[in-house]
C-alpha cells in the first residue's frame, strides 16, 4: 500500500550527523541583525545630515559607522552622500527611530551594551526631534 522511501531526507535526522551545508551560529546570526540594522539607522542618518547638516548627527553617524565596521570585521559601512530625494525630515526621523528600536532589541537580545546604549541615545534623539520644540507652561 505505501511506496517505500527512495531518496535520502533533506533533514538531518539523527543527532551528530553532519550536514551539507554551512550553519551559524546564533550570535553570529545577531551580529549580521544587528550590523544591518545599524547600517540602515546609519544610511537614515546621512540622508539627515544631507538635509540639515548638525554636529549631533556628525557624531551619531561617526558612532554608527564604528559599531558597524566592530560588527562585520573591522570592514567599514559604506557612507551615503545623499540619495538625491527629498525626503522631509519627520518622516526620517521616524524611520530612524524605527530602526533604531530593532537594533535596541537585538542588541539587548545579545548583550551587546555598547550598541544597546547607543541605539537607545539615538531613539531619545529622534523621539525628541519629533517632539519638536516643547513649551513650559507654569501651572497654575
């Protein structure tokens, strides 16, 4: 009634059995994560200094650049100059602090503080610059 198996399975079925394939580990699976989203939150970042030049944003993308070359191997980001579109400034600035919130995950996930710390800076930085120009109000 059934035909019998007559190829080799695709999954590795036995423990210890080596595979065909290369695999990763899962911190290197986080590095990759976390050195794309970085990347991303970096292009983002040159696209605002191309649209309002700022010495924090000089900063950040100089920050971001070094935890992405420390992630990859000491191999450093490509640098955008400006893509050339006009984007306005809140919409990326929500892109940034989208990006920035997957790389705090990731980084937390692996326990990296020094990129935890500095996605978050960059969170609070472009959570402010959405905020806009508060003012106090005395209460009364």
């Amino acid at each position: 009634m059934y035909e019998p198996i007559r190829t080799k399975s695709v999954h590795s079925t036995v423990a210890g059995t080596p595979s065909d394939f290369p695999h990763r580990s899962r911190e290197e699976e986080l590095d990759i994560q976390l050195s794309g989203h970085l990347a991303a939150l970096l292009a983002v970042t040159d696209e605002l200094r191309a649209l309002a030049p700022s010495t924090d944003l000089d900063a950040a993308g100089e920050r971001l650049a070094g935890q992405v070359a420390r992630l990859r191997g000491g191999r450093p980001p490509v640098r955008a100059t400006g893509s050339g579109r006009t984007a306005d400034a809140p919409s990326l600035h929500r892109r940034a602090h989208a990006l920035a919130g997957r790389a705090l995950v990731v980084a937390a996930s692996r326990a990296d503080t020094a990129a935890a710390i500095l996605a978050a800076e960059r969170m609070d930085a472009h959570g402010a610059a959405l905020a806009g120009p508060r003012s106090l109000s005395a209460a009364g």
